[in-house]
C-alpha cells in the first residue's frame, strides 16, 4: 500500500483522485456484493455479530446517508457495505450513499490523507519530526479512545 500511495502522491491530483475513488467503488462494491450473495444464501453464513447487527438495523433504518457517512469514519465502511448487502438494499439505493461516499474518500485522501502519509514516510529521516508525530498520533489514538469509552457507557447508563 505504500509504494501505491507514494506512486499516487506523485501524479496531478485528479488522476490520484480518479484512482482512488475507483478503487473505493470496486472494495465496497465488492464488499456489499458478499453481504448480497450471503443475504442470498449463496454463501455460508452463521449469525451476524452485535457490530454487524447494529450497522444493519442502522442502514435500514436511515438508508444510504448512513452508507456516505461511514466513508467518514474510520473502520466503519467494511461493516457498513456488508450490512447494507445483508439487509438487501436494493443497488440503485445502496449507489445513491455509496458515489458520495466514495467522492468524499477520494477527496480526503487525496488531499489530506496523501499530506499525513508523505509526512510520516518523510519524518523518518528527521529525528525530531519523527518524535512529534508519534506523539500527535498517539494523542489522537487515545482522544479518539476517550470519547468512544465515554459515548458507551453514556449509551450503557441511559
């Protein structure tokens, strides 16, 4: 992925985000395409798992806007397209969440996203921009940690 990224960094950016927005396409088109075909029966399945049950019961709740907004997120997209291939959203809804979706993930990768990734391959050849970025990592990590716990228990509590 990183001689990928790298590659990418270094075309005009509407090349690097053309690839990336079809790269996204294809992986959660395909993902969405095995929570269809097990929604099918057409592969084994067992019983989906409380994340799996909850991006669901979410997708057919508010449709494709929860399909856009996990494009946001990080580590929500695979459950999400899977979900909405499991609750058998049609295709033609589930592209109206995921073209947006896939637009705006192209668009931070390509523009943020590709300046986090030069930063960090760079910083290994200054000492101290390595030091300073391990510790913005790692104060992101835990805030982001801290408010997860906290959301939780504040679900949990109520």
């Amino acid at each position: 992925m990183s001689d990928l990224m790298a590659q990418i960094t270094s075309w005009p950016w509407a090349w690097a985000w053309a690839t990336l927005f079809a790269i996204v396409l294809l992986r959660a088109g395909a993902t969405y395409g095995i929570g269809r075909a097990v929604a099918a029966g057409l592969l084994r399945r067992g019983e989906p798992g409380p994340r799996v049950r909850r991006a669901m019961d979410r997708v057919e709740r508010w449709g494709p806007p929860v399909v856009t907004a996990s494009f946001m997120t990080v580590g929500a997209q695979t459950v999400v397209n899977a979900a909405a291939g499991l609750s058998r959203m049609t295709f033609p809804r589930y592209l109206l969440g995921l073209l947006p979706g896939a637009a705006i993930w192209a668009t931070i990768w390509s523009t943020i996203g590709a300046g986090v990734f030069l930063a960090a391959t760079r910083a290994g050849n200054d000492r101290d921009e390595a030091v300073v970025l391990a510790v913005v990592t790692v104060v992101l990590v835990v805030a982001v940690g801290v408010v997860a716990y906290r959301t939780r228990r504040d679900r949990v509590v109520t």
